[in-house]
C-alpha cells in the first residue's frame, strides 16, 4: 500500500448541500474545514439554512411519493445498490484521501477498513432486500392474512464524525434498501467524503431526490431536520447529550428514532486468558482510529494474577506505536479530528491524577507535531471503578486500566456505568466464557475477539448507549411498517344492518 500524493485528488474549495441530485450552490454561514494533521484550512463548508433543509425535506418527500425509487423493482433496486459498491471500490483511494485530510484517520485504517466497509454496506442490503419476504396466516377459518412490511416515508440521518462514510452509509443504505428516501446530515467537522459520495448514488443510478444532504452545526441544520414535520423517522450516531436533544424534539412529532450513541466499553482480561492475544486485543480496542470509536475498549479491567505482566507489555507496545501524518502508510495513531477535542482528551491527564490515577506512558500533546492535533497514546492506571476516566467517555487514545480480583467483580465493574454498548472478554476457561454472555449488560459481546461485525446481527446498545438495532432485520424493521391484509378464502355472510 503505498502513499497517496497530496496532489491526487482534488478537494473543493466550497462544500455545499446536494439536493435533487446536484449541489445547491446556496450561499450561507460559512464554517472552516480543517486538516487535522496541521491546523490549516482545506475547504469551506456552506451551512445549510432552515430554508434549504425544508427543499431537501421536500425533495426527499416528492421522490417517495411520485414513486421513482420505492416502486422499482426489488432487482431494479438490488442492481443500483451493487453498482454503487462498484463505484466505491473504484474510487476508494479518492475517498480514503478525502476522509483523511478532515478526519485525521490514518488512511491505512481507511484503506483497509473504513472504505471498504462502505461498499459492504450497500453490498450486503442489495442482497439482503432479495431474501427478506412477507408472511402469511391460514389460521382463520375461511381468511388469508398478508403481512407485508411498506417504506416509512422520508428518513432523516446524521452521522458522526468519527467513521463519516462508513457509519452514514450505512444508514443511507438500509433507509433505501427498503424503498425510503432521506436526507443526510454528516457533521460539520467532517463533510469531505460524504459530499463527493452524493455524486457517486446519484452516477450508480439512484434517482435525484432519493438521497439529499445538508450540511451544518447540529444546533441550526440539525434541529431544522429533526423537527421538519416532512420527517418520518429519525437515525442518529453521535453523541448521548445531542441524543437527548434530538430525542426531545423527535417525540414532539412522534416519529421513530433510533440512536447509537457513546461508550465506557470494559474490555476484561481473565489470568485464564491467552495474554498475548489479549494485549493485541486491547491495543487495537482502544488505539485504533486515533481511539475515536463508541466501541473502544476504553475501560481495560486486568484480573489481578496477571496485571503486572498485562502492564508491562502494554505499555511497552504503546510506547512504541507510530504517531504522526495520517497520509502515510505506516501511521497507526494520527492526530485527534478538531483542537477542542483534543484539548478535551487531554484534560482528562490532570482528571486521572486528581483521581490517585497512575499515568503509565503518554499524557500530552505530542509538541514535535504542532500545530496538528496530536496527543500521545496514553495508560493510566485507575485505583478502582469510581474514578472519572472510569465513568465518562473520553473518546481518544487514552487507556485506563483497572485491576480486579474476582469474576464477580469483573462483571460487577463491567455493568456499573451508565453505558452499555459493547463489552470484550478474554479467557480459555469455558464456564467464565459463558457466564460473560449471560452477566455483562452490554448490546455486544466479543469473546476472545477484537471488534468485528456481522451485518446479519444487530447492533446497538443500552442506557445511554442509546436504542434501536442497525444490521439486516433490524433495519428493516426500523425502516419499515408492518401491512396486514386480510383476505377472504369464501365469501363470508355480512350481517344487513337496517335492511
């Protein structure tokens, strides 16, 4: 894999909406797109107004209701969905580079995860809308029940910052699938690939109109899209106090929401472990994507028999990781997406001190790289479960590490925070496997495993993590209404009333 040339690809100088398949090229409130890797501006993002938000509303509502997408054939839809995998897989370097240059995700991570993880998306829905069927009742004496599954109607989506394309395409996928339209609000911070991915549905053959985008801070365009009365249903990734605004203003109009939100995930290390594969583990659980992912296994809880040995080589290994410019290849923590996050990850140092945390390694700036965003992988090694950088989600490449004795108090530390997204366990010994399963509360269980995931399952979380499943059925159950028909096998005799 080699290094893409900065001069490559081209990015625009001005990003704007994109509605009924062409961009707006509506003037407005102008916010700076910013490289992360050097604090300089990269482009200028239009933000889209109340007004413009109500013409993508409108847009998306015209299109779901003249028909030009949800009345295609299911192979009529199955084949658009897999020509836009196609086109993604052609452009994935230009994708992969754009991501980068506002994200500050290393592109090896891009290029072999993120990327291609957006051409899955559309893959897997295109071939998942062709098993999917109704269902039928012969129960009744003399009557057939249809239950057949309908598009809801126009979907808003918006989207985080720190996994743009991947975790939006998704969304865009799943809402379409089934036969709905939207409108995508990708956040302000990261509008790059997104953007040039609107051009790429509407090549591959999705209808204008079908998929709109907006752009803009969650408190102007994200509200206006939330709230528009033209809005069926809602799905937002982001963060748990945004979730509750959005949750607020989404109840007024009753529309369904589903919301996958943020994480403390414990990642739990057993001395029954294979404690190399557990240290791979938990090194790509919380290091990887600069350690901006709801999923991190942020919270390192290391049973007490092996934590000294669990200590030394992870901090070692974190020592070592390669920290600097998220276009080169060989990169494996880039820097943070925006200053204030970073200065935000970086406060907590001073949080886990004031705790009677230990700093293990890192736990500052890394100064050679200024003005990027770059904060060093970081350990800190917390006295138990009630510290601060144990409670609150950090979301960066900062490690805390909490020793314990007992299953029980494993599971126990696990299950007290106010998340509960996904979990990590590591052991050999089958009954602790199994028990894991059934005491961790947490909408995902990896065991002996680092993250992965099949598109077949659900996913989502509990408590703050949010509500709501994204994967093959479950998104078909949010993006879709269940139709009963009831049909008559024998005319039956009506009772004449005032004959």
């Amino acid at each position: 894999m080699s290094q893409v040339p900065a001069a490559q690809f081209s990015i625009p100088e001005r990003v704007t909406g994109f509605v009924e398949g062409r961009c707006t090229g509506a003037g407005g409130y102008e916010l700076e797109v910013i490289h992360p890797g050097d604090g300089r501006r990269i482009a200028t993002l239009v933000e889209s107004s109340p007004a413009e938000v109500d013409a993508a509303v409108r847009s998306a509502r015209a299109a779901f209701e003249d028909g030009r997408w949800r009345r295609q054939t299911v192979e009529a839809r199955q084949a658009v969905m897999r020509q836009v995998a196609d086109l993604v897989d052609v452009h994935r370097e230009e994708l992969a580079y754009l991501e980068c240059m506002n994200s500050g995700i290393p592109m090896r991570h891009l290029q072999r995860g993120q990327i291609p993880r957006t051409a899955h998306n559309f893959r897997f829905f295109a071939e998942f809308l062709g098993q999917h069927a109704g269902k039928m009742y012969d129960q009744t004496e003399g009557y057939l029940t249809l239950v057949l599954r309908e598009p809801v109607g126009v979907a808003a989506l918006i989207g985080p910052w720190n996994a743009p394309l991947a975790l939006t395409s998704m969304k865009i996928a799943g809402a379409i699938a089934f036969g709905n339209s939207c409108v995508c609000k990708p956040s302000e911070v990261t509008p790059l690939a997104v953007a040039r991915f609107m051009e790429l549905l509407v090549e591959a053959g999705v209808p204008p109109g079908v998929v709109n985008l907006v752009n803009g801070r969650g408190g102007v365009t994200g509200e206006a899209l939330v709230a528009h009365p033209g809005v069926d249903l809602v799905s937002f990734t982001g963060g748990t106090q945004t979730a509750r605004r959005i949750s607020a203003s989404a109840g007024e109009g009753l529309k369904p929401l589903s919301l996958e939100l943020g994480g403390k995930s414990a990642n739990i290390i057993f001395e029954s472990a294979d404690l190399e594969r557990a240290i791979d583990g938990a090194l790509l659980g919380i290091f990887s994507n600069n350690g901006q992912q709801c999923l991190a296994g942020s919270r390192i809880l290391v049973q007490r028999a092996v934590l000294d040995r669990f200590i030394e080589s992870f901090v070692a290994r974190t020592r070592r990781l390669r920290l600097g410019d998220p276009l080169d290849p060989a990169t494996e923590i880039g820097p943070l997406a925006f200053r204030a996050h970073r200065d935000r990850v970086a406060s907590y140092v001073e949080v886990a001190r004031a705790d009677g945390a230990q700093v293990l390694c890192g736990g500052q700036a890394e100064a050679a790289l200024e003005p990027g965003f770059f904060f060093q992988p970081t350990a800190v090694l917390a006295q138990d479960n009630r510290a601060r950088v144990c409670r609150e989600e950090i979301f960066g490449p900062f490690a805390t590490i909490v020793p314990f004795d007992t299953a029980d108090q494993a599971f126990a530390m696990a299950n007290d925070s106010e998340f509960g997204l996904v979990s990590y366990v590591w052991t050999d010994h089958h009954p602790t496997l199994m028990r894991a399963l059934s005491d961790i509360r947490a909408g995902m269980v990896w065991a002996n495993t680092p993250m992965t995931r099949d598109l077949r399952a659900p996913f989502g979380g509990i408590k703050s993590s949010g509500y709501g499943r994204e994967g093959g059925e479950s998104s078909m159950k949010f993006y879709t209404y269940e139709k009963t028909a009831m049909l008559p096998t024998v005319l039956p005799a009506i009772p004449r009333l005032g004959a």
